[in-house]
C-alpha cells in the first residue's frame, strides 16, 4: 500500500488490513491503470467530492429524513425519553451509512470495480436475453422458475472469480453517484436495451398512437370543425371503423357483428380486439392518476419526475402488453429515475422540454430488466394477482420451516401477509424501508436475483418475532411490522440481518414456488 493509500483509506475509516482483507486476490493482478475518462468513471470522480448527509434534513434522493421520525415522535409524544431513543437511534445509523458510503466509493474507486461489474455482466448476459415485445405469455412458468435456478447458479459461478465485487456489493453495497451505471450493468438492462425489437422512443409512438391520447385529440379537433356537417362525421366514423387503434371503432364493431349475426368466432375476435384496446386506454388513464400520487414528499420527483415517470410506464405497457400497468409500478419505476438522475446529476427539466434525455431511456430498461428479467418476479404484477399469491405463500412456508412456533401461532390468529403487507411485493418495500434501505436492497435484488426479497421479509418478520407472539390479530402484527420497518435507517444491519440466515437455498424455495404455482392452477381449474 502507498503512502496515498494509507491516507485515502484512513479517511475513510479503513486501516491496512482491513484493506488487504477486502482485497482478496489482488497479489495476481496487474497494477492498477490511469482510468479512461467514461461517464462511469466521472461518477468516481464526483464521489471524491464527497459530500456528509448525515445531517442533511433530506436524504440522496430527496426524501425527507424526519418524515418517519415525526410519526414515531407523535406517537409516542407521552415519553421524552423514547423521542430521545429514537433521535439517537436515528443519527447513528445516518452516520453509519455515510461511513459505508465512503468505505464503498473508495474501495469501487481503487479496485476499478465498474470494469470488473462491466466484464461480469458481459459474462453472465452472453446468452440471449428473451425479449418480450408484444410477448403473449401468460408470465412466469415453471420452465421461467427453472430458468431463474439456472441463473442463481451461473451467477455463483462466475462471482467466485469476482471476489471483490460481490463482497463490496453485498457488504457495502454500491456508492451513490454509480448506482445508475451499476444497476444498468447488474439489472441486464444492457443487454435487454441492444436485443430489443423497439428502441423507448419508438414504443412512445406506439403508445401515444394506440392508447387513444392522440386519436381523442384528433377526434375532438375534427368535430369541432364539422360539428354541423353530419356527413364528414359519418366519413370519420367509417374511417375509424377501418383501423384497429380506435377503441370507438372497436366498440361499433362489435355492435355491428351482433346485429349482423355474424360468426361467433368473428365475432370473439373482435371482442378481444375491443378488450384489448380498452385495457391500453384503462392503463393510461390509471397511470395519469397514479403519477400525481407518487412520491408527493419528494420535491425533486414532483418537479422533474412526472412526466418521465408517466413516459416510461406507458412505454412498458406497451411493451409488455400481457402485464401492461399495474399499481405499484410507479414507485419502482420512480424511484429508479430518481437513482439514475441523482448519480449521473442529470438537471433536466422534464416539465419544460419534451426531449428524453439519457437518464430517462437508461431508467426504463433498468425498470424493464427489474420486472422481466432476475430481479422480480414478473407475475407479481399479474392483474389475476397469481405471482402475488404465490410469493407470500412461498414466505409463510418458508416461516413455518424456519421457525414453525411462530408459523403456527401466524395461523392461529388468521394473518395473511399478503393481505396485510401486499406493499412489500408490488412496491419492493419502497413504501416500508427509508430509501437509502431499499437501494441497498435493490442493489442485492438486481446482483443476486429475487431470493434477496425472500431473505429481507423473512428476517424483519423474525426479528419482530417476540413481538408478534404477543399479538392476538392481523392489525397488531402489521402495526408492529411496520414500526420495525419504516425506522430501520441503518441499511447494513438491515442487510447483514438479511444474508446472516443460513440454510437459504435456492432450490428450497424453487420446489415451494412449484407447489403453490401447480395449487393455484387447480384452484383456477376449479372455479
């Protein structure tokens, strides 16, 4: 170690041999290069500059830090010396995130890491990335389930050559202002991006063409111009009734074929047609609504993010018309934008200007790798709620094998986390853990596949496990689940909690996710 060295990680907290103890392998390696000037390394060189947010009243992404400190303040307002526990509690876990922060930006800066994450996920995306424009699936089969084992057992393969990198990942997490770049790389985003039949501004067109915005436009302005001239109103019609983007059009159709007692098969394709197209219009209309509700707190987001934020969720509607939009993808989407713009300090006014900017297309591939690659299950946003269902029985197994006292006594007073909790899935706890949590969470999420949400669930239900004994009914176990999460500022202990349980398997939770896929099919059968 140079004497640069020694002073750069004395700064950061670390001494040499808690260096050469990270450093594992580093004895065969070339010494380290002049780094070419990239957008990834420009974010290196921005978290030298490294600024203290301990004491900051927001957070790195703009959410307020005294937001879940004020409810826990008001509830329990009677106690001085609890308000006092908890503003301690509070700024000693902000100070040990920034410790790590600078631990993580100095260690990613002196090994290079961005170039072994780039040469990793080269590696473990050189097969082809299935891409899923227009995909008529109906989401995550057995065959996907196996796919996905398939993946955790690649990826365990080639991690063992990249020692540095999964235990700065995993112990540290990655710093701020490269976040976005190693999300991109780690989520597969890349590769989806170059195999993609459609580039984002396309499926935009595509969007605005089919989900009735621009047709409605369009319609209002012609009859306005020939609001007394029937006859161009019946010229509009036929032309509508001639194209299969007017969901008007559609809907006349059907009423056609009825009166016309045309074919029932004629006539069921022209219902589907007429479905799907209401449905494109219903995701907009909800998406319109669901943007104004997202994030309100978060000055940054309600600036410059709604209109990024409505593009993207359209654009993966349409590509992904089988999912299309579900509540709860705004806030990941959202929050990936406010990742990516926030490390690549990206200042364009959405609002003011309809220019996409590369944030804005490098935040909707790592959204789409997150929902259709390894990340997340995809059908944990399935409108028949199937992927839903199925994930928190594979959690209520996996208590009742782990700790079968607590699963019994769960049974007993009739809690069922998916009625309770359904955020912890379709919101990937963006609406339970602070946001510095939950990146930590997501950069586990996106180097180590979806096991990651089980490990997070299981081990917060656990360390409530007293708590949740004494609880005699649904509504007190989501009170105190929900009191231990929203203050569990310290994403390290949160994530050490996490990978400390052992006997974690892979494949265990591969044979429950088959047993409950094979039960809700019969239930479907059934009905």
């Amino acid at each position: 170690m140079t004497a640069y060295d020694s002073i750069v990680y004395a700064q950061n907290g670390m001494n040499e041999n808690e260096l050469n103890s990270f450093a594992i392998g580093t004895a065969h390696r070339k010494p380290v290069q002049p780094i070419p000037t990239t957008t990834a390394t420009a974010n290196i060189a921005r978290s030298k500059k490294y600024t203290d947010l301990s004491k900051s009243s927001t957070d790195f992404y703009g959410f307020s830090i005294s937001k879940t400190h004020r409810s826990s303040q008001h509830r329990n307002s009677s106690s001085t010396d609890t308000t006092d526990t908890h503003s301690t509690t509070l700024s000693s876990s902000r100070e040990k995130n920034e410790e790590r922060e600078r631990a993580s930006a100095a260690m990613w800066e002196k090994f290079e890491l961005i170039k072994d994450l780039d040469s990793f996920w080269m590696k473990m995306n050189s097969a082809e990335v299935a891409d899923d424009d227009d995909d008529d699936d109906d989401g995550k089969g057995v065959c996907e389930i196996r796919s996905e084992v398939a993946f955790v057992k690649k990826w365990k393969r080639e991690m063992k050559r990249y020692k540095k990198l999964a235990k700065a990942t995993k112990e540290f997490g990655i710093p701020r202002t490269m976040r976005g770049d190693a999300w991109y790389l780690m989520s597969g985003a890349k590769k989806f991006e170059r195999n993609a039949k459609q580039s984002y501004e396309r499926l935009l067109e595509r969007a605005n063409r089919e989900d009735g915005r621009g047709r409605r436009r369009q319609s209002d302005d012609l009859r306005k111009k020939n609001v007394k001239n029937s006859s161009s109103d019946d010229d509009l019609g036929e032309k509508n009734r001639t194209s299969t983007s007017t969901s008007e059009s559609d809907d006349e159709d059907d009423d056609v074929n009825n009166d016309d007692a045309k074919s029932a098969k004629s006539a069921g394709i022209l219902r589907t047609k007429s479905d799907k197209q209401r449905a494109k219009e219903e995701w907009a209309t909800q998406i319109d609504l669901d943007v104004d509700r997202t994030f309100p707190e978060n000055e940054t987001f309600r600036k410059f993010g709604k209109e990024p934020l409505r593009r993207i969720l359209r654009a993966y509607s349409r590509r992904n018309p089988k999912t299309g939009y579900c509540q709860g993808m705004n806030y990941i989407a959202a929050f990936i934008w406010l990742v990516v713009r926030n490390s690549e300090n990206d200042e364009t006014d959405a609002a003011a200007t309809e220019e996409i900017s590369d944030s804005e297309k490098k935040t909707f591939w790592i959204f789409t790798a997150a929902l259709d690659g390894h990340a997340l299950c995809r059908e944990i946003h399935a409108r028949d709620l199937r992927g839903t269902l199925r994930e928190f029985g594979v959690l209520h197994s996996i208590l009742m094998w782990r700790k079968r006292k607590l699963g019994n006594h769960l049974n007993a007073i009739g809690v069922d986390f998916a009625c309770c909790e359904p955020r912890w899935l379709v919101c990937v706890f963006l609406e339970s853990f602070p946001s510095e949590t939950v990146a930590r969470i997501f950069d586990s999420l996106f180097a180590e596949g979806f096991k990651v949400w089980h490990r997070i669930a299981v081990s917060q239900i656990l360390k409530c496990e007293k708590d949740i004994m004494t609880c005699s009914n649904l509504p007190e176990v989501a009170g105190f689940i929900r009191k231990q999460l929203e203050k569990s500022h310290d994403a390290g202990e949160v994530m050490e909690r996490a990978f400390g349980l052992r006997n974690f398997k892979t494949s265990k939770i591969t044979k429950l996710r088959q047993v409950f896929s094979r039960k809700l099919d019969i239930e479907r059968e059934n009905r």
